[in-house]
C-alpha cells in the first residue's frame, strides 16, 4: 500500500483496489495483548468453582494450563493461535509473554527458549510479532515472594535484562521487541526504575492496570492511590506506554491517560468472560485518548467480535446507541476502524504497516448491495460468518480465500499437543 492508500484508510476507513475487483480493502488490524498459551485452555474455565467465580478463580486453571508449556508446545499452540489471527484480520501481534522458566523456576539451557519459540512461530506463520518478556517479581503489592505456581514468570533484574540484551538481534522486518511489566502488584517501583534506565529509547511499554477492583483496593490501602493515579503521579507516561485493560478508572485517571499519549489496549471479550468490567470509552474518546483492542485470553479470536462488543457493551450500560463515533464519521464501524489503525505504531514498534491489508469478501450475502457508505458498518455489525477473504503482510499473502497457507498442517500438530496437555492435567 501506498501513503496516499495510507490516507485514504484513515480519511474513509476502507478502499477498492483495482487488483480485487470483487473485493475491497481495510488495513490489518493489530492485536495489541495476546497470552498465547491461554488459547490452549478456551472454554475450559466456564464450569463454576465457587458462587463468586472471578478472575482470581480463573487464574487457578490458568496456573494449571502455564505449568505445562513447555517450548515446544508453545511454538504448536503459537502457531495455530497466530494462523488463526491471520484469517480474522489481525496483521500484527502484541506477546505478553511471561512463561519464561522451567516449571520449578530454573531457567532452560537457553534462557530465552520459551521467546524464542514464540518468535518461531510468528515467523512461520507470517504474522508480525512484537515480543513482550515480562518482568515479574513479586505476589502482590505487599512484595510477597512469588508462589510456587509462579516461580516460572520470574526474574530478578539483571536477569531480565539479559534476556532483552539476548533477543535484540533477533529483530527484523517481523519481529519488535519490546518490554513490559506485569502490572504494579508484580513489580517494584525500584525495579520499574532500573529497567526503565536500561532501555532502548525506542522500546514500546506495556503493563496491566486497573484491571480488578481487589487490584484497586489493594493498591489503596497499601500505596494510597489508585494504580493508574499512582503511575501518572511517579513515572512519565508518554505514548511508548500501553495500560492494558485499565478497566476502572476515575473520570481524572480517563483523561490523565488521554493528555498522556499513552495507547489503553481494551480486551472485551476476556474483559466480559472474566467478568472485570467496562472500559469507559466514551469519555475517552471525548479526552481523544488512543486506544487499540486485544483478544488476550483468546476466548474469542476475532477482531469483529472485539470491536462489536466494546460498542455494544457501551450501549447496554448508557441505554443509548451509536455511541463510537467521531469528529469525522458519523459513522461506528468506520470510528472503530479508523482508532484501531491510528494505535499500532507507538504500541507496537511498528512505524509504517500500510503493506498490511486484507481483502473483504465483496461476494458474501452480508455485502449484498452495499455501497461506500456501510461497508465498514455491514462488516462489524452483521452476522457472525468471517468476511475477511486475503490477508497481506508486508504485501506477501499469507491468507487465500479465508484460508491460512499452512492451516491444516498446523492444526494437525496443533490437536495432538491440546490432547497431550489435557492428558496431563
């Protein structure tokens, strides 16, 4: 794509192309917060365990499913998850990736074998990757030891930074590395500090925040402040930082994030299937805060379904409709679209992606006499059928006619990990 194809996309939200004269086409979408591993264990966790089921009890089939990734079986479970990213539309991929050690908490031979894995399969199925190693130290924001369920996500700091010093040259036209921390429970303002100090200029930040209200209530009580207060208060926010989730926030803490520059990666269906709550996007979208989405835990795959339900869940708590909209659309589909290609470069590392593009399916019955002024409506708000026909990246086609170029022997290998891991838990 051209930089006047660039512009077309943020002024118009999609285009035809003489190339697809029964197509037309949208940006890729990037994936701004992805845990690989959890699309092992979608819809294993809907079964209740306690009348006030949550996120904290989520996490326990989650510490099951962790204590079994091993590097291969990350590269299997990577590689059919990034395949089927593809095929929905996301071009680029955020890894918050934490599963770093053995399962007693010993670093493997190679230290990076679990990145490393996650790079392979990036590569292998031609999506862009910007990798995240996490740093996470302590149990909560009382700097507990870490439990024994996650002595794997481990490092102290000089130990972190070797890992980065060691994945930098592994950087190229795919591939950004970047950094993030777990979240202000896992890390210590010191150690914030140290890696902060450390860094390449150019690496892109990303850290849970105010995800949970025992998170916010913890941090009160131990620090004095809400964790997203806190954070503008003792660091300088600026647009390399994405706040992942940030899901409960004070109309202050709203627009603070906004005047930051920073990018907020709202994650709806995992938001809803955990329960945490709502992002508050229609005020900030009034403070013109950047934002982009995520499908975190995988539960749903789809970028549609994310765009769909953050509008949606909007809607059901303001008993209003239509409530994305910006300056320049009147427009939900096209707002949605135009904040979503808006995000990638500051949270992804990526500057320039317009050879990133997907072709929709112009010949499917949700299409059918639509004209430049739905398009984008018909696509996020109709029906459940994908719609996404080719996908491009760096303009090398890596999805033909909804189909991933190496789906059915990824999920071959991809069924016969799933059943060892189920067989093990």
């Amino acid at each position: 794509m051209t930089t006047d194809t660039a512009r077309l996309w943020t002024a118009q939200g999609w285009l035809a192309d003489s190339r697809f004269p029964h197509g037309h086409i949208v940006p890729g979408i990037a994936n701004l917060h992805s845990h690989a591993f959890q699309r092992a264990m979608a819809g294993l966790a809907e079964r209740q365990t306690h009348p006030e089921d949550s996120f904290w009890t989520w996490r326990e089939t989650m510490y099951r499913f962790a204590a079994r990734m091993t590097p291969e079986s990350t590269y299997d479970i990577a590689r059919q998850l990034y395949a089927e990213m593809l095929e929905a539309g996301y071009t680029t991929v955020c890894e918050f990736h934490y599963v770093h050690h053995q399962p007693d908490g010993r670093p493997y031979a190679d230290p990076a074998a679990m990145s490393r894995a996650l790079i392979a399969a990036a590569r292998d199925t031609g999506i862009r990757l910007t990798l995240l190693p996490v740093l996470y130290m302590t149990g909560g924001f009382d700097g507990r030891a870490l439990s024994e369920r996650q002595r794997r996500f481990g490092h102290d700091v000089e130990g972190f930074l070797r890992l980065l010093d060691g994945l930098k040259s592994e950087q190229d036209d795919g591939l950004r590395l970047g950094c993030a921390f777990h979240s202000l429970r896992a890390v210590p303002e010191a150690a914030m500090r140290e890696v902060l100090a450390a860094l390449p200029a150019e690496f892109p930040l990303h850290i849970h925040i105010a995800e949970q209200i025992g998170e916010i209530q913890d941090s009160l009580a131990l620090r004095g402040a809400r964790p997203v207060q806190w954070l503008l208060d003792h660091f300088d926010v600026d647009r390399r930082w994405t706040l992942v989730h940030a899901t409960h926030l004070t109309a202050e803490e709203t627009r603070g994030i906004a005047a930051s520059g920073a990018t907020v990666a709202i994650c709806p269906t995992t938001e809803a299937n955990l329960g945490d709550g709502l992002f508050p996007l229609r005020d900030y979208l009034a403070a013109g805060g950047g934002w982009g989405i995520g499908s975190d835990s995988h539960i749903s795959v789809s970028p549609v379904e994310e765009l769909r339900w953050l509008e949606y869940g909007q809607r059901l708590v303001s008993h209003h409709r239509n409530i994305a909209v910006g300056a320049t659309s009147s427009s939900v589909g096209e707002t949605l679209l135009q904040g979503v290609y808006a995000s990638p470069a500051q949270a992804t590392g990526f500057v320039a992606c317009d050879d990133d593009y997907l072709r929709l399916d112009d010949e499917a019955p949700a299409f059918a006499g639509a004209g430049d002024g739905d398009r984008i409506d018909r696509w996020i708000f109709s029906g459940n059928r994908p719609l996404v026909r080719d996908a491009f990246v760096a303009g090398r086609q890596v999805v033909a006619e909804g189909r991933h170029r190496d789906r059915d022997a990824i999920a071959a290998r991809y069924r016969q990990t799933l059943q060892a891991l189920l067989d093990g838990t």
